[in-house]
C-alpha cells in the first residue's frame, strides 16, 4: 500500500509541471498587460516601462517560466506583481478560510444527502422518496447568488438570527455560506446515494442475506451500504476538490476571504506569480484528494486492496 | 423567598449590556466595496487602500474641505525660487513606533517612491530632488517650474514612511507592518476579510473620536447595503442606486451623496473619419440625451457634466456644455456632408453603467441617422486597444485624483499624451497644447485660472469627447455616525467619526 502511495505521489511532479506550463502559456498568451492593468487609464510611458521592467515582464517569455519554475522547486512562488506579498503567503492566508467553508459544505452535504439516499432507497417512489428526489433537483437547480441573498434577506434582515456576511470569528458566520454552498452537494450526494443503493439492493448477495432471514436494518447498514458507498465516496472527493478550489460566487456574496475570490482577481489582473502558485495549491489539493478516495475504497472494498500492492 | 438569583442575573445581564453598550461605541466598522491591495502607501494605488492608507499615513499637505490646500505634516511652505519650495515641518511628530519624524523621513520617502518605483511615481516627476536643510526644513527642488506641485504632494500616494519600519519589515511592509505618522495605528490585517486600526493616543494632531476602527470588504453591492441595515456595519461606502432607492426613508439610516472627483466620457477618435471633422462631434454632442443617462443609468448619482473637469477640480468652469437638441444635430451632420447619417461603432468593456451608456447611446444617436453598432471588448484589452488608436469612439472614466486642472487635462488632451497616458482621443490642439503648458508653469492663481478657463472653452467648442457625467457617491451611515467628511477623490479620513 505504501508503495502505492508514493508511487501516486511521485506521478504528481510531472502533472503539476504540466499544469504549470499550460496555466503560464495561456496567462501570456492572452492579452492584457499587467502593469499597464496596474495604472488604468492614465498610464505615462516611462512609469509603464519602469513598472514593466521591475515586475521582469521584458524578459521573452521562455526565461519568464524558467525563472519561475527554477524558483519554484526550491519552494519559492515568487511575489504578487500587486501586493508585493509573496505568493504563499497569499495563499496560506486564505486557504484555511477555503478549507473552513469547504469542510463545511461538504459535511452538510454527507450528514443530510447520505441518509435522505439511503431512506429514498430503502422505499423507493414512496412519498418521501417522491419530495426527496423533488427537493434534491431543486437543490440542484438554485443558482448560488440568488440562494445566498435570499438566506441573507431571511435569517439576517427577516429573523435578524444569522450575521449576513464575513468570518468575523464564530460558527454563525459559517452557517449561511456553508448552507448556500453545500446545497448542490447535498442534492447530488442524495440522489448518487439512492441509486447507488437501489443498484446493490437488486444484488443477488443482499437477496441472500433477506433469504436467510436477515432483518432488513442490518441488510441496508451491514452489507449494502459499503458498496454503495463506492460511488459516492467518488462523487464526495470530487466535490470537496471542487470546493477547495474555492467557491467564487459564495465568497462574493458572503464576503468569505476564501481563495476563489483571490484567484479571479489574480486572473483579472493578470498576476502571473500569484495565478500560477494558486493554481498549482488547486491541482495539489484535487490530487491529494483523489488519492485519499482511493485510498479509502481499500477500505471499503478487500477486493481492491490486492490492486494496490 | 426572596429571588436573589433572579437578581443576580438580572445584574449581570445589565452589565454585560452596558459593557457591551460602551465597547460597541468605540468601535466603528466600515465596509467597502473590496479588499485592499496593500497597506504600503508607495505600492499598488487602488481606492480600497488608499481608504485604509489615509488612516495611518499622512503627507506634507492636505486637501481641506473645499480642497484649499491646508498644512499636513509640513505646518507651512514658501516658494522661494521658481523650482524651489521650502517646506517648515511639524516638530512634536512620532511615528507609530516611536521614532521623531524629521526631514530625512521626508527625502527617504520621496527617493523610495522614485526607486521602487512606486506605480504612482508619476505624479512626483517633476521633483528633481529632496533637500535636507534642517531637521525640521526641507527643500523640494523641481526640474522645472510646475504649478500643482503642492495639489501633488496632497495625495495620499506621496505618504512620509519610516525608514527603519521600512527595512525592518521587508517584504512585509505594507501588509504585516505600516508605521506612519496618522491618528490610527494598524493593528491587523486578515486577507480577505477586514484590517483593524487602532487609536494612536501619541497623535500629534486632533486625536481620533473612536478607540477602534475596522474596515471590512463587502463586494456585493447589494449585501453591503443589507450590513448597513441590520447594523452589522456603522458606514458602508458605495451605496449602489438600486440599494439607494431601497433604502431612502429606511428609519435608523443617512444616506450622504457627495461629488467626485470622477467624470465619465465618450471618446472620439478624432483621427478617424468621420470624426476628424468638428461639426461631426459636436453633432453627436447635441444628440445625446445626458439627462436621461443620469436620471435612468445613474439614477441621479451623478451630474451632467458641460466640459470635461469634475466641477471641484479647481478652475472648473461652470460650462452650459451642448444641450439635448437633435435637431440641430441633424443640421450640423448635413452641413458636414452627412445628411443620411454614417454607420460607425462604440467600444465598451464590460462595465454595466458603460453598457447601458452604449445602449443609449445607440438609440439617440439612431435617432439622427447614425447607425452605431456596439463593441463590448474585455477590460484586459480595452486600454492596450484604445491607446492603440483601433476604435472609433469609446467610453471611459477618468478620476483627477490631485483637484488639480492639470491632471485633469494635459493627459488628457495634450498633443505629447497619445495612447496609454491618457490621450486616447489623439486629439492635437496647438494652441491647448501651449495652454496646458503654461498652466502648468503659471505661478499666479489668477492667470492660471484664466489660463485653463480658456483651455476649457476650447475643448468644449472643439469637442474632442461626447461630454457626459460628474459622477456622485452615496455613502450610507447609522443615524448614531457624527462627523462623516466625504472627500471628493473617494479617500475619506475618519478620524472625525464618533458613534453616539
């Protein structure tokens, strides 16, 4: 298993200079010049100039990346071309704001989305079956922006019971985004839940178990549900990369200091250092992730733990 | 039975309330529309730093309430030769961290502006170098006589630093540490979220009224306004015109709208035909309807503006401008050899008011004959684009950051200024050109006044842009804020707030 994992982990290095070189091309390659971005409107030609050679723009873009990646093995991201902080800084400030948020989110997601599946499949097109699956497309469908001003407008102006926006220290920040945030999660956790299980109930296994006079509990709890939890342990590691990569819209809303926030204003400022090393935490964390999830159907699975020697 | 352990509930409760009551009015929290970039007042200069940099920076001079310019932390000056000003400083000044400040901090400040270079070094090119005469006197020498010198020096990016705070700190000053001189000292910054700033009870001038302030980012316009209402912010800048109409009459609310220092205008490529010909632009000057952009887009945060200054800037004249009149607009394209109209194009990047502007823009111009069709273009590429001299009309704003006629033209429409600087029309006028000129060398108010006066008028005559708005600000406050002082630029100092 070890061996496994480090395998995994050392397959990473070219992935991430891959992603490092294709992020770069297409920052230069597309237009817009940062210190040109940087002074607006009015933009004196030697102050661009001056501005261009002291962020290393005139360098032809090769050296650019080498320069950059020469750096970044020995752990070195560089500095905004903005703040003038460096890079990781930048991100280990708002990272913990992201991790927060996505923990979060994805937690709602399993506690409510895990159950309501598995109760829609244990009576399926019963009525609760019927609203749950009813309730999950709706989930599914609410645009972000609108659900979270329309939690804002009730909980904070309404009920005047939830903050309206920031981490400002206290769960009660976190509950409205987290909310906002892990409502398509939840819908599709439930509905990958309930067909998951509804898929290994028809197993010839579980009829087994029924035959042999089983009580139905421990048919669900003891021998499907492992199963069919394979997929949605997938569907739960996808979700929670995607959340770690920061969820924009809600942290606009909410004014959450998270890292979706920063990356789109990196983007828009075309602040090379800062979108590249972003980018690379992103590709870090989705890779981690998937190689926990994998991990875990181990677990889940005896069957598979013989792939992993 | 007496319910002693009510009572003592009761007691504890009240003086939690009252502590609560004492403390929360020491506090004053602001939100406004973004985080800033850095807190280093020769760094990035972005509005949303620049409203948390006034607090703890300070300059040599000061913008007053009618933008006179007032004593900062030099307590008076005199021009003692045509390049030479001289500077008397404050002498009882103390940093945050407990260092005098003294003329030197005043030379190593202006040289740091000028190595780093900050992005704002522009506005000290005309400082040739800075003198220490003694601790307490400095000579700013210029390169050649230059009339704004002390509209410049007003603004908050010419800030005096610490030079031992500076080398100290390294990367991190201006995000882990900013030492200056101002009634806030900076406590903490977490990114993303809020920075908070303290009372400096050392301040050598009138000490601030709150003991803590707190500025906080809110981008969504919306949700900013909704703080505002359920008092989970005492001031929120940037009330947007909808959450403006909203909240107007809201009971426990005031809502402040103030002028700018911002204008917004459509550019004609005046080297491009058919706009190279003046009746051309003045015609489409008469088409266009300012007041239903101002009543409609702006929903009345915003003023029409006759000529291309802010009405603050000093010397802005009270120009009457092109009024609503097609069909003199009509008249004027035919006698130019348009009769049937021509069909031409607008750019915009992606900004919603300058979207609706070019939408309007489009129907009115219709209206005479003209076909305009519309371009939005991304931000990224809009001003490479327009300085490049590809369009043939365009929207953009322009902010004159210093009060100042000069920056609020030469870039403008000097002939030197094509392109980036800020001439995107390349419009060339001999005459202004020696106009703008000698504004910015005429030492006397009067002629100078005079000077751009004239200047005015013929930008206005030759039309060089489609003349639009002044744009207004509405800051919104709990009705328990006193003493909120807009400034024009947008950097509003708040060391006069108290919370009742």
């Amino acid at each position: 298993m070890w061996r496994y994992i480090i395998r995994r982990l050392l397959s990473l290095i070219p992935v991430l200079i891959g992603i490092s070189l294709f992020v770069f091309l297409l920052m230069h390659l597309t237009p817009g010049d940062p210190a040109q971005l940087m002074l607006g409107e009015g933009a004196p030609a030697h102050q661009l100039e001056a501005l261009r050679e002291s962020m290393g723009l005139n360098e032809p873009w090769h050296i650019q990346y080498i320069n950059w990646l020469k750096n970044a093995i020995r752990l070195d991201f560089g500095h905004s071309l903005r703040s003038k902080k460096a890079v990781a800084t930048e991100i280990l400030d708002r990272l913990p704001a992201t991790a927060e948020l996505a923990i979060a989110a994805v937690s709602i997601a399993v506690l409510i989305g895990v159950p309501v599946g598995i109760l829609s499949a244990s009576k399926p097109n019963s009525t609760f079956d019927n609203i749950a699956m009813v309730g999950a497309l709706t989930g599914v469908g609410m645009p972000a922006f609108w659900q979270g001003i329309m939690l804002i407008l009730l909980f904070s102006v309404t009920f005047q019971l939830l903050p309206s926006s920031g981490r400002l220290g206290g769960w009660q920040y976190l509950v409205l985004p987290a909310v906002t945030l892990g409502t398509a999660a939840t819908a599709s956790i439930a509905r990958l839940t309930r067909s998951a299980m509804l898929d290994v109930l028809q197993q010839d296994y579980v009829r087994t178990a029924r035959a042999k006079g089983l009580r139905s509990r421990r048919v669900v709890y003891r021998h499907a549900l492992r199963n069919a939890l394979i997929p949605v342990v997938t569907m739960i590691g996808l979700q929670f990369g995607g959340l770690m990569s920061g969820a924009v819209l809600t942290e606009t809303i909410f004014a959450w200091p998270g890292i979706g926030r920063m990356l789109v204003e990196a983007i828009n400022n075309k602040d090379f250092p800062l979108v590249q090393g972003t980018i690379m935490t992103f590709a870090l964390t989705y890779a981690l992730v998937n190689l926990l999830v994998d991990v875990l159907y181990a677990f889940l699975d005896p069957r598979l733990r013989t792939t992993y020697e | 039975m007496f319910k002693k352990s009510w009572f003592v509930v009761l007691l504890v409760l009240a003086v939690a309330f009252a502590g609560v009551g004492v403390v929360g009015a020491q506090t004053l929290t602001v939100a406004q529309g973004a985080d800033p970039v850095t807190l280093d007042p020769h760094g990035q200069n972005d509005q949303p730093s620049a409203r948390v940099r006034v607090q703890i920076f300070e300059t040599l001079v000061n913008h007053g309430p009618n933008l006179e310019i007032i004593p900062g932390l030099a307590k008076s000056w005199e021009q003692i030769d045509d390049v030479t000003w001289e500077f008397k400083l404050e002498e009882n000044v103390k940093f945050h961290n407990g260092d005098g400040f003294t003329a030197a901090d005043v030379k190593y400040s202006f040289e740091r502006i000028k190595e780093l270079p900050s992005p704002a070094a522009f506005l000290i090119d005309s400082v040739k170098e800075v003198v220490v005469v003694d601790p307490y006197t400095v000579h700013i020498v210029l390169n050649e006589p230059f009339a704004p010198i002390l509209a410049h020096l007003a603004h908050p990016s010419n800030a005096i630093v610490n030079r031992r705070s500076v080398e100290e700190a390294g990367d991190g000053f201006g995000s882990l540490v900013a030492v200056g001189t101002g009634p806030f000292v900076f406590e903490d910054w977490v990114s993303g979220s809020h920075v908070t700033l303290s009372r400096n009870e050392q301040y050598w001038g009138e000490p601030a009224k709150v003991e803590t302030l707190v500025i906080r980012g809110i981008p969504e316009n919306t949700v900013r306004a909704i703080e505002l209402e359920t008092g989970g912010v005492d001031i929120a800048y940037n009330i947007d015109p909808t959450d403006e109409f909203r909240l107007t009459g809201t009971p426990g609310l005031i809502l402040d709208k103030s002028q700018t220092l911002s204008t917004s205008y459509i550019g004609f490529n005046v080297q491009k035909e058919p706009f190279d010909d003046v009746r051309v632009r003045q015609a489409i000057n008469y088409a266009l309807d300012v007041e239903a952009v101002v009543d409609y887009i702006y929903t009345g945060q915003a003023a029409p503006a006759g000529g291309p200054l802010a009405p603050l800037v000093w010397g802005a004249l009270d120009v009457e401008g092109y009024e609503f009149n097609p069909e003199k607009a009509k008249a004027l394209l035919a006698e130019a050899g348009y009769p049937d109209g021509f069909k031409t194009t607008i750019w915009t990047n992606d900004n919603p008011l300058r979207m609706q502007i070019a939408e309007m823009f489009q129907a009115d111009l219709a209206e005479i004959g003209v076909d305009v069709e519309v371009l939005i273009v991304p931000w990224a590429t809009y001003l490479a684009d327009t300085a490049a001299g590809k369009h043939d009309m365009f929207i953009l704003g322009w902010v004159t950051v210093t009060a100042d006629p000069d920056y609020g033209l030469y870039a403008l429409f000097h002939s030197s200024q094509f392109g980036d600087p800020g001439n995107r029309s390349f419009y060339a006028n001999e005459r202004v050109d020696e106009l703008l000129d000698l504004g910015r060398v005429e030492a006397d108010p009067d002629k100078r006044a005079a000077i751009y006066a004239e200047a005015q008028e013929y930008i206005v005559a030759e039309a060089p842009w489609a003349f639009l708005i002044a744009t207004m600000e509405v800051n919104g406050m709990r009705d328990n804020v006193e003493g909120f002082m807009a400034h024009p630029a947008g950097h509003h100092k708040l060391s006069t707030v108290s919370k009742k």
